[in-house]
C-alpha cells in the first residue's frame, strides 16, 4: 500500500535527519550516553520510516539488499580490525593503545571532566563507528526481509 504524497514527502525529508543524528550519536559515544549500537539503531530507524511511507518495489530501489550486506561486512570488519590492531603493537586484543598518544583520537586530556574533546576516545570512537555501520545494515537488512512479505501479488 503507498501513503499519500505528504507522508513519502515528509519520509524523504527526514531519512537525512535521521542519519545525521545517527552519526551524531555514534560519534559522540564516548563522551555522552549511546554509542555505536544506538547511533546505528537510529540510523535504521530512518529506513524504516521510508518503509512505511513506501511501497515494497519502491523502497527496494532505493534501499539494496547488496548494498546493506556491504555495510554491515564493512562494520564488523573495521572492528575487528581495530580490535586486532593492538596485537601489531604487541599489546592484548581491544587494547585501547590510541589513548595519550597526541594523535586523530588521543589527544592528551588534564585529570578531571572531559569539556566534550571527541578527540580523546583512543581506539572507542572508532570501535563505536564499526557498530553504527553493522547495526545500520544489519536492522535495514531485518526490515527489509521482514516487509517482503508484504509484496502484492500480481492476479
């Protein structure tokens, strides 16, 4: 069943809002309450209102099974890979080695609250990006096998 020209029209208008807080909060897990996994659930949360605004051939364009299997490979990937990247230094899997090295995520913070550096993480943040992604395609990927069963049937 396809919704009226205002409820697809508003669904496209706010799919990017709900991608961009998704970020947001994927970004900022470290720091505040989320984190990867409730940053990617918000991030599915856009596709799953296109879905409901949507017919199934329609949103099947738009959102690939493919592309989303993709996704979900490339987070689980880029944390196992980050998980793995202490055994290089010599240090214990998940070693969080990124910590006060002055670098893109470790930035050296003086004892007490963090003012909101989102560069002081270490190796968090990135193990937060790799969650968002997987939960993303993952939950996309769930809503989209769960919907096919919704297709019309042809007479």
């Amino acid at each position: 069943m396809k919704m009226t020209k205002i409820v697809r029209t508003t669904a496209d208008v706010f799919y990017p809002f709900c991608l961009a807080f998704g970020l947001y909060v994927v970004m900022h897990g470290h720091l505040t309450p989320g984190g990867g996994f409730q940053g990617g659930a918000v991030m599915a949360t856009g596709a799953a209102l296109l879905i409901v605004a949507r017919s199934y051939e329609d949103i099947t364009g738009r959102l690939r099974k493919g592309v989303l299997k993709v996704c979900e490979a490339t987070g689980l990937m880029l944390f196992l890979l980050a998980g793995l990247s202490g055994l290089l230094k010599g240090l214990p899997f998940m070693a969080n080695w990124l910590t006060q090295t002055g670098g893109w995520v470790g930035k050296v913070m003086e004892f007490g609250p963090n003012g909101g550096e989102l560069a002081t993480g270490g190796l968090i943040p990135l193990l937060n990006v790799g969650v968002g992604i997987e939960v993303l395609g993952g939950l996309s990927i769930i809503l989209l096998y769960m919907i096919s069963g919704t297709k019309e049937k042809k007479p």
